[in-house]
C-alpha cells in the first residue's frame, strides 16, 4: 500500500509542479489619457519569458503565482506587479516626462517622441507665443538648431524670413512648407497653436514630397478631449513700441556744418552756408517716427459632451507702426467641431477665417527723407503746417532747401496712401472610419477661398520723384483650391515585433484670377481711376493641378530598433508633359541604446539613441508655364501693318522638370541624470538639377532660359541642449540653448560658367562661382587710406601673361581696382537661449538668439558716408574706433574729406562689408501667477499677469539700425544687404491670461 501511494505521488509531480503556473491577463493603459498602450512589454522579472500587448491593450502570459510581472513601454515608466494568484492585473504606466514630450505629430502621422528615427524639435504653444507680434516666423526665432530665421523689417504685418538648413536654390529657394492639422497649406492664428514640429531631414519631409524642399513646419490646434468640461481662455495684451536705430545715428546741425566748413573755400562759405545754420537743428528721424501701439485680445471656448468636441476661438490683433501712417490689424476666427457618428465613426470640421489690413509707407522716400534729409531744413511752417517744397526755396519764407531732394515727404503723407487688405477662409471636412482594429481609412477635404487688394495713391498736389501728375495703381487678387488627402492606415503586432504602414492619395487644384490697373493725371484728392488717364492694364487666371501618391511603412523591434521608409510620386502641371511627375523616397532607422540590457537602470544615462536617414524632396517653387514659350502682344512696340503684333519674349523649354534635394543625416539623443537632455545632429544635403537662369548665346536672341542645371551642398551640425538645472516643489529652473552650424558651397553651373546676382541696376553683386558659398560678395578689395595723403586704397591685381594672378598692389584708381570675392552673406553659426525660473508663482523668462560670422553689405554708407560726395544729405556720425584723416601720417580708417567726394571712395567695395554679427535678448518676460485662494470665488482656474519687454538688447559692432538683413534673392534685394530698412521695435507689454 505504502509502495502505491508513493508511485502515485511521483506521477502527480509534474502536475503540480504545472500546477504553480498560471495564466494572467489584462490591459496596459496610458495613465494620462486612458488610451490602450499597444505593442507594450510584459515579462516574468528574472526570466526570459515575455509576452506584448495587442490593438487593444489586452495581453496573456504564462507565470508563477508568485511571480513579479515588469510593464514597460517606450517613453513610460516601467512599473512591476506582483502576481500573488491573480489572474487578471490590469496596469496604468505613467509616461516618462523628462524622455518623452508626449506625442509628436509628424502631420499625415503621429508617434511617440522615442519611436522618432528624425530630426524634429516640437514646441508647445505656450513657447510659440513668448513674443507678441503677427508673424509665426519671429516667434520661432532662435528656438530651433538650423533654423534661420531673418525679420529684416519692422513694418506692421510684414513676415519673416524661414531657412531651414541653408540655402540650397539658387533662384528658386522655397519656404517651409507649413503642414496644418495633417494637411499641406491652410491657416491658423498662433494662439490657436497647441503644437509646432519643425520636420528638419529627409526621414520626416521626403513624405511631403515636392513641396518639402525648404522643410516642413507642421501646426496642430487646440481641440477638445473626450467629455472635457468647458474650459474658457482669455488674454489680454497691450504695449508701447519704439523703434531701435541700433549704433546709426545721424549728424545734428553744427556737426554737420563743421563738416561743410572743411569742404568750402573759406571765400564762399559763409555765403553758401551762413553761420546761423550750426543753430538750426530739426530732427527729421524723430519727426518721422512716434510711438507706437500694440494690442491683441484672444478668447477661446472648448469642452465635450454628448459625442460633441468642440474648440472655438476669436483674436483681435492691432498694430500701431513706429513710422507714422503705418499699421495693420487683423481679426480671425476658428471653429474646431469633432462629432462622433458611429461607433468607428467619427467627424471633424475646422473653420479658420482670418481678415487682414494694413497700410505702409507709400514711397521708399519717407524713410530715405528721415534718415538723410539736411538738419538746417524744417519741413514745418510756423503754424505746425508741412510745407510743399518743389524748388531750392521754400515758398513760405523764401529761404533756402538745403536738402539734396527738392522735396517734403511729411506734405506728401497728407495725401498718399499704399493699403492692403486681405480675407482668408479655408474649411476641412475629415472623416475617420476604424474599418478593423488593424485598419483605419480617413479622408480629409480641404476648401480655401481668398481675395486681397492693394491700392497705392500719389496725388497730385504732391511732390513724387516717379509721378508728377498723381498715379494710382489697384491691384485685387482672388484665389481659391481645394484638395483632398485620403489615407488607409494599417498596424499589426506579433511577439516582439510591430508593423504600422500608410498608403495615401492626394490631389488638388487652384485658381488664381488677378487684376491689375493704374492710371495718371487725376485731380487732387480722387483717387479713383474713372477720374485717371490709363496707365497700364494687367491681368492673369491661372489653374494648377496636382495629384500625389506615397506610402511609408514603420518596423519596430523589441522596442529598441525602429525602421521607417516612404515612396512619394508627384505630378505638376508647372512642368513639362513628360518631366512631371517626381519620385521621392526615403529612409530612416534608429537604436534605442537605452531598452538594451547593458544600460538598463543606469544611473547616468537615462535615455540614448541613435538615429539616421537618407532621402530625397523636390521644388517645384517656379511660375506656372515656364515650360512654354512666351510672346508679347502689341500695338505699339510690335506692330504690323497697324495691327497688334507679337513679339518672342522667352524661349520655351518642355523638358523642364524638379529640382531635388537628396539629403542624409546622423544624429544622437541622450539624457543625462534625467534631468539633461542633448540632440546632437549631422547632415549633408546635396541640391541637384537646380531650376536655374541658364545663359544663352545672343545668336538665339535671348539671354537666358530656365533650366535644370547645376548644384548646391549645405553640410552642418546642430546641437540642441535643455536642462532641467533645479526642480522643486516650489522652485524649478529650466535652461535651453540651441547652435546650428552650416557650411554652403556650389557644386557645378552650367558649362562651369560664374554669373552674378545685382541689387537692382547697382554695382553691388554676388559672384555664384563653383566652388564658393552661394553668397559671395564681389567687388573692389578695400585696403584702406593712404596715411601720406588721406586717398582711398583698393587692390590691384598683377597678372602674368596668361591671366594668373602673381601678386597685388594698392591703387588710389577706382577704375585700376579688380573684382574679387571678398566675404559671404552666410553666417557661420545661429542659435538662440532660454532661461526659465519659477518660484512659488513667480517666473522670470529670458530668451535670446544670435548670428556670427555673416558679412553685411551697408548701402546707406555709400550716401551717408560718402566722404563729402553728397552735400545735398546729412551724414551719419563716426563710430566707435572709426577716424578721419586729417593730416599725413593719420592711421585712419577714412579718407580726407574733398568736396564732391575724394576719388570714388563711396564706391562700391568691401568698404562698407561689415560684420553682421549680433546677439539679441528677445525677450524678458516677469510673470506671477495668482494663488487660487484669490480666484477661486470668481470661478478661475488660473490667473497669470505678466509684463514683457520684445527686443531688448542688441549686442553688435554693425553702424546700421540692425543687423538681421534679409537673407532672400528679389529684384531689389541680395542677402545680407542692408539699406534704409523700417527699423524693428524694442515692445514692452502688460499681459493677463485667466483660464476658467
């Protein structure tokens, strides 16, 4: 019996022993939103058993009663459980927020920040809108690594300049594309911002395709969450604006005379410039200019009930120039409505009006008047009235118009206007359908609709260098395009692998109806062209069609090695029947070094991974029919036989076709302690087939043709750092500092033939030369003053027989002196800052951003520094280190002064090449958010007041107002050269913002 029981007891083991095995169950959630966390790790602490969570969140796994169970998920804490004979442990893990900023909306997709294999760099709203202005561009200003950002103007409403690593178009460099909630193009109030991703390599943009050549900004707008209670904001600010006229200042009345002293024959001096005028001394820049007022108000509702999300807002922008007669204000409006249909169905629309209006300086005189106009002339009569000059006296008490410019802008502003204004409606209709919960389809249909008109007045009782008997010009646009992107997404996960692609369609088309007509000869005060003699007639409508194709699938393993590659083909009708469609791919994997088992609890380093990436985008940033061939009509240059003729005005080229950018990069994200986190990214991006001015031999009859031809490389380096320093319960500080580094360089031209690109019908040029970076300043090599005789020194080359240069002298000959490339337009590095402190309510916020090593061209020298050429125009004072010659032996870093000017030393030439570089404090912001005991009985959840100050400081050795030049090629603009700019403003501001 004994021998029996034991042998059943021995047959019995194995089933007990299976018997200590269970199976448990459950769901991973995300603690923040409650949303199931798929592809999440589940595994046996102290095994290799594991098991993932599926679309669902669900999981199973085989483990001991008394087994520890590890939850993991990229980004989140990992948190164990101890099994204790359950057999179902559902867990919420919270996210990691010093790795992880939550979701990064990528547009067509989303995924989490640790998932990412890009260079992309998200700010929150809150971050976007630290300055107080209209234009998205400044408010990014020096918060991203490789993104130069240029405000070369401070006129009310006028827009930024965006490169995103570099400049790779010669005459066809496209902005960033802005990508608004998932879609390409469309609108959006900055306030309304609840994220912006800044999409930086092929990895992310090459999806985008042909219009992702200049990067891609990607917006998503606040929306409501799932039975939200209704949340309503409101803020408030107004301010005062001054302009900064940085190290310029101009000379007063006796300055100016001693100046005249120096050039007159003692003999007619005092009769050409009586003593008396040293006494005179009005200051034209402080008549121009006032200060200016700045007010915004925004208010917003959002919540959920019923199925229903809803997100509406309204903003009131105005705008006070510091120039007088300038302005704009802008009113806009956004309805954001999501609506669940079905149980996988669901609906959104987004509505976003916006209304602009602006008025600007009506001439480029105002400003050119204010700088230079003589301190000896006040342009006022006795009873405060401006007076209409149109000779060398002035007609009220006949003495003399010492100005240069027989003219008084301040009676001409009386008069003249140049307005603008501009409406803009774009709707979206979305439908998400949850087919499977592997498949997703959604649809989004966008329509926009836009119109403007400019109108542009000179009457005739005014006194205009381009029209004597009044002009005005009515320009009146309408645009409107629709689109549609439809998207099919599917995701699959399987052990420890996870699978996620996207197939997309897109398509499109736009019209643009444009009307243009001037007139002259009107009567004083009509503005009206019934009342005009025709000037010109102009006008155009246009239709463009696109369609797209793409795809981009994700592979994700064990959650340490991520791979993503997408497929896009573009067709446009701006190119040639058979040229028209582009193929863009991509790729790009990363290494999550810190999921792997040697840096598993490692104390320093918290989160590290590797990233890199190759692909291509394309630009198709020309006018439409370039391809064709272009021939003017007319009855008066071409006639024939009294009948309208046509004459061939551009040659036509139907192999015109994209130029693309192929780009790759490296990059590194690390943590530190958790507390520092660095991005540290390389790349090299190779522009190719550039849509180029080509040169053509005059036998052709043409000088020119555009096409695909020749080559441009960016490579650079960026570092983007933020650090946690100190955080407490009631003190935390906070530091950003981010640094791009780029290198520009053309690789071929066709025929390997240099060009030059002119500021207007001026000598100053850039020299686009393989070999050289893009923006090549080329002129005259300054070399200084003759200390024996205070002439201006240039550089003459020496030539051997066969044209090589053998060596150089100086020559005091304009005409001897030889064109050479003496700088760059194209800083060595930018960057910007952040430092936040906050202590028991109160912060204080301090962000900056710089450029060095960019060379700026000061036009404004060459008539305010002119060295006696100009007697007509004031002068600008010496700076700080600068020295006239006055006697032999001077070391100086000017010329004598001569009358009439001293050998063309004005002239164009590295003279007036100064270094553009500076660092601006943007902004200073001390805030103090009120404790909740104050506010609770009126209902607030928070209550922030704050006062600001835009434009702080400017730390630079440029003579100009400002250094931040425009950094964009147009008729009348090089990069990096400065003329008489509208000056940007120093704000201070007083803000609230109350959340109810």
């Amino acid at each position: 019996m004994k021998n029996l029981i034991l042998i059943l007891c021995l047959t019995c083991l194995p089933f007990l022993s299976l018997a200590q095995t269970t199976k448990v169950q459950g769901k991973i959630i995300s603690s923040e939103d409650r949303m199931p966390l798929i592809g999440a790790t589940v595994k046996v602490k102290g095994t290799n058993i594991s098991s993932s969570s599926d679309l669902d969140g669900n999981y199973v796994i085989d483990a001991d009663a008394k087994a520890t169970l590890v939850f993991s998920y990229i980004s989140f804490e990992t948190k164990e459980e101890s099994v204790n004979g359950r057999k179902e442990i559902n867990v919420s893990l919270s996210s990691d927020a010093k790795i992880l900023e939550d979701v990064v909306v990528m547009g067509y997709s989303s995924m989490r920040k640790a998932e990412l294999s890009s260079a992309v760099v998200t700010l929150k709203g809150d971050q976007v809108t630290d300055i107080t202005t209209s234009d998205i561009g400044n408010m990014i200003q020096g918060k991203v690594a490789g993104v130069m950002v240029s405000s070369p103007s401070g006129q009310p409403g006028s827009t930024a300049v965006i490169q995103i690593r570099g400049t790779g178009s010669i005459s066809a460099a496209p902005d960033p594309l802005f990508v608004v909630d998932g879609i390409p193009g469309g609108s959006f109030n900055p306030n309304d911002v609840e994220t912006l991703t800044v999409l930086k390599d092929a990895g992310a943009t090459a999806l985008y395709g042909s219009a992702a050549a200049g990067g891609v900004i990607v917006v998503t707008t606040k929306s409501a969450s799932k039975d939200q209670p209704t949340k309503v904001n409101f803020k408030s600010n107004i301010g005062l604006k001054n302009a900064l006229q940085g190290n310029f200042s101009m000379m007063n009345g006796a300055e100016i005379y001693d100046v005249h002293a120096q050039l007159f024959p003692e003999a007619i001096l005092l009769n050409q410039r009586p003593e008396e005028l040293r006494n005179r001394n009005f200051d034209w820049r402080n008549a121009a200019f006032q200060t200016g007022n700045i007010q915004n108000y925004y208010l917003s509702t959002s919540g959920g009930t019923a199925g229903l999300n809803y997100f509406s807002s309204i903003d009131y922008y105005k705008e006070d120039g510091t120039l007088k007669n300038t302005n704009f204000d802008r009113i806009s409006a956004r309805l954001n409505l999501n609506r669940k249909l079905y149980d996988n169905l669901d609906m959104n629309i987004r509505l976003n009006y916006t209304e602009n209006n602006g008025r600007e300086a009506s001439s480029y005189i105002n400003l050119e008047g204010a700088y230079g106009s003589m301190p000896w002339d006040n342009p006022f009569d006795e009873n405060g009235n401006p007076v209409k000059i149109n000779g060398d006296k002035r007609p009220d008490n006949g003495q003399p118009w010492y100005t240069q410019d027989k003219r008084n802008f301040f009676f001409n502003e009386q008069y003249n206007y140049a307005k603008n204004k501009a409406q803009d409606l774009v709707a979206d209709l979305q439908l998400n359908w949850n087919i499977y919960k592997w498949m997703s389809l959604s649809t989004t249909n966008r329509a926009s609709r836009s119109n403007y008109k400019y109108s542009r007045y000179i009457d005739s009782r005014t006194i205009d260098p381009e029209y004597a008997t009044g002009y005005l010009l009515n320009n009146i646009g309408l645009h409107s395009s629709w689109g549609s992107t439809n998207l099919l997404k599917l995701n699959h996960s399987f052990s420890d692998h996870s699978l996620s692609g996207m197939l997309g369609l897109e398509f499109g088309k736009s019209v643009d109806d444009f009307s243009s007509a001037a007139g002259i000869g009107m009567p004083g005060g009509m503005d009206a062209l019934g009342a005009a003699t025709p000037k010109s007639v102009d006008g155009h409508k246009y239709t463009a069609a696109s369609w797209s194709a793409f795809g981009q699938i994700q592979y994700n393993y064990i959650n340490k090695y991520f791979l993503t590659a997408s497929f896009r083909a573009d067709t446009n009708s701006r190119f040639g029947k058979d040229t028209r469609t582009g193929y863009f791919p991509s790729v790009a994997g990363s290494w999550l070094l810190s999921n792997e088992a040697f840096l598993s609890n490692n104390d320093v380093i918290s989160f590290l991974k590797l990233r890199a990436n190759y692909g291509v985008t394309g630009n198709s940033n020309i006018d439409l029919f370039r391809t064709m061939a272009v021939y003017t009509l007319s009855s008066i240059t071409s006639s024939y036989q009294n009948n309208v003729g046509a004459v061939a005005e551009r040659l036509a080229n139907p192999d015109l076709s994209w130029e693309s950018a192929y780009m790759s990069g490296l990059g590194v994200d690390i943590s530190l302690w958790k507390r520092l986190h660095i991005n540290l990214d390389v790349y090299n991006i190779d522009n190719k087939d550039l849509l180029l001015e080509v040169p053509k031999p005059t036998s052709t009859g043409f000088y020119n043709r555009l096409e695909n031809a020749g080559s441009v490389r960016n490579r650079g380096v960026e570092i983007q750092i933020s650090s946690d320093n100190i955080k407490t319960k009631d003190f935390n500080w906070n530091t950003s500092f981010n640094i791009g580094f780029n290198k520009n360089k053309v690789m071929s031209l066709p025929n390997n033939e240099s060009f030059l690109q002119k500021y207007g019908t001026t000598s100053i040029a850039q020299q686009v030369k393989t070999g050289q970076d893009i923006f090549s300043w080329y002129m005259p090599k300054w070399l200084g003053v003759d200390y024996v005789n205070g002439d201006p020194v240039w550089e003459k080359l020496i030539r051997d027989d066969n044209g090589n240069v053998i060596g150089s002298e100086g020559t005091n000959d304009y005409a001897q002196a030889d064109l050479q490339v003496v700088g760059k337009a194209s800083p060595k590095f930018t960057g910007g800052f952040t430092n936040t402190v906050e202590y028991k309510g109160i912060g204080l916020y301090i962000a900056g951003s710089f450029v060095y090593g960019n060379d700026v061209y000061n036009y404004t020298r060459e008539k305010y520094d002119s060295d006696g050429a100009y007697l007509g125009y004031n002068m600008m004072n010496l700076q700080s280190g600068w020295i006239r010659w006055q006697n032999p032996g001077d070391v100086a870093t000017h010329p004598k002064l001569v009358m009439n000017g001293n050998k063309n030393s004005n002239k164009t030439s590295s003279r007036f090449l100064e270094d553009g570089s500076f660092l601006r404090i943007r902004n200073i912001t001390l805030s103090y958010n009120l404790q909740k005991t104050w506010i609770e009985k009126l209902k607030m959840q928070s209550c922030k007041v704050f006062v600001s100050v835009d434009n702080a400081l400017t730390f630079t050795k440029f003579s100009g107002t400002d250094p931040e030049v425009n950094m964009r090629k147009a008729s009348w603009s090089l990069p990096g050269l400065y003329s008489e700019s509208y000056p940007v403003s120093r704000q201070f501001i007083f803000g609230i913002d109350i959340n109810f």
